[in-house]
C-alpha cells in the first residue's frame, strides 16, 4: 500500500507540522524554516538533522512508517524525542555547520573548473 505524502526522505514542507509539539525555541526554528525567511543551509540543515532522527534512510515502501507518511512519522518522531529542546536545537546547528562546509566545497569546486 503506498501513501502519496511519503517521500524518500524528509521533506522541508513538512516543517510547520512540527511547530506545535515542543517549546517556544523549537516553534521558532520550526516557523522559520517553513516561513521562507530560511536560507538554503538552514532548509538543509533542518532536513539533515530529521532524516537522522527520523531514520529515514532504513525506511522504505512497505514500513509501517512509510505507509503512515512523512509528516505522521515525523510527528512521533518529535513527540517521542527524549532530547530538550535545546538538544535538539544543537543538532541542528551542528547540521547547519555541516551543511555550510558542504555548500562552501561545492561552491569552491564549481569556482575551480
């Protein structure tokens, strides 16, 4: 059975469904990505950091996951992290650091051509 709103990996319009389960930190970050104020190391990041929560690597087609869709996985996800918001927050920027070194070596290799 498939479900039109699994993707293979967490999509960034799926922000603003989280927004509402943690705390005021966790609603910013969250309304911020999904506001269109984000920069593209942010969206990236955002992503980075739930498809690692979320496993979304091991999930395919026929998962329980999968068949419930993205943005009822991700909820769980969320609700169920044991982590602070401030935790969570800190994977995040760790994500967005990676996520501006990948973006700065892709530039650079473009520029080097």
């Amino acid at each position: 059975m498939y479900n039109s709103e699994t993707e293979i990996l967490f999509p960034v319009r799926l922000a603003s469904v989280l927004s509402d389960l943690r705390g005021d930190d966790w609603r910013s970050i969250t309304e911020q990505i999904s506001g269109g104020m984000a920069t593209r190391s942010e969206k990236i990041a955002f992503v980075l950091m739930m498809i690692r929560l979320n496993g979304c690597i091991g999930c395919n087609a026929d998962s329980y996951r999968a068949m419930r869709g993205c943005a009822a996985c991700a909820r769980l996800t969320i609700r169920r992290n044991r982590n602070s918001d401030q935790e969570l927050l800190h994977l995040y920027e760790q994500a967005r650091n990676e996520a501006e070194i990948f973006i700065a070596k892709q530039t650079n290799e473009r520029l080097n051509r």
